[in-house]
C-alpha cells in the first residue's frame, strides 16, 4: 500500500490526465469521477514499482483506458440509459472547440485513443504503441484514419499542425 504523500503527488500529476481520458471514453461526467476513483484505488492498492515518471504515467493510462472500457462492457452500463445524453456539452466551451471536441467524442473508440494521446498528451506513435500495446505503424495508420475522419466532419485544416 502507498504513503499518503506518494498518493497526493500521484493526484496532483495525474488527476487531469485520467479524468481526461475517461471523459472521451465515457462521455458523462459521473462516470468519469466513479473510474477516477477506481484507478486511483488500484494505484494505492498496487505494488508496482515504477522505473521512472513515463512509466507511471503509462501505467495510469492503461489502467484508465482498461477501467473504462471494462465500465463499458458491463452489465449496468448496456441497461441504462445515461441523463447526460440529454445535456449539451458545458457552455463554457466556445464554439468552434465544441465543434472539435463533438467530432473527436464520436470517432470510434480505436481512433478517440489514439487522436487523445497524441494531441492533448503530446505522445508519438513509438510512444502510443508501448501504451497502448500495438504496432508502431497500426498507430500511423489509426491517426491518419482518424484526422482523415476528423477532416470530413469539420471541413477545415484543424488538425494541420
């Protein structure tokens, strides 16, 4: 079990990343917190050692990506039916990043993994496939594919950096 200082550092450097990651897979807020609170369980649970701050932070990526997709396949998921389907995205967000950010949450989950990682975590293909546990060049193709879909649905060069 971990100290408590090692827990609050693992929040303060984490939390965003993994609250981000669960809101493309799962799209509702409280969903979102209730996975939140299961990574962060199994971090204080695990005995793991890390060999350096990539390799924490890849494992609090996979277990985040495996608790969602594990929520997603279960029973109480597929029989209800979820109240924030009918509340638009926050109105905090402007226009044209509500735009982008309803095209990338309707990509397919293989594409929304992979498009999330390289842009708003800054990781490259090399680095996506240690993550995510697949060949450097099924990331390549996975990325083209999704800007490549992305470009269809915004009409516009946002992706072109």
């Amino acid at each position: 079990m971990r100290s408590e200082a090692d827990v609050n550092r693992a929040i303060n450097l984490y939390a965003n990343t993994v609250r981000r990651i669960c809101m493309v897979y799962l799209k509702n807020y409280a969903d979102t917190e209730d996975i939140f609170q299961t990574v962060f369980l199994k971090y204080i649970l695990s005995s793991t050692v890390f060999e350096s701050d990539e390799h924490e932070k890849a494992w609090f990526i996979r277990v985040t990506i495996n608790a969602c997709k594990d929520f997603l396949k279960s029973f109480f998921r597929k029989n209800t039916v979820s109240l924030d389907e009918a509340i638009p995205i926050s109105a905090a967000v402007t226009e044209d990043h509500r735009e982008v950010l309803e095209a990338v949450l309707a990509l397919p989950a293989k594409y929304r993994e992979v498009i999330y990682l390289h842009y708003y975590e800054g990781y490259s293909a090399v680095e996506i496939g240690k993550i995510l546990k697949k060949n450097v060049n099924t990331v390549y193709t996975l990325l083209n594919r999704a800007k490549g879909q992305l470009r269809e649905v915004l009409g516009g060069d946002y992706l072109e950096q």
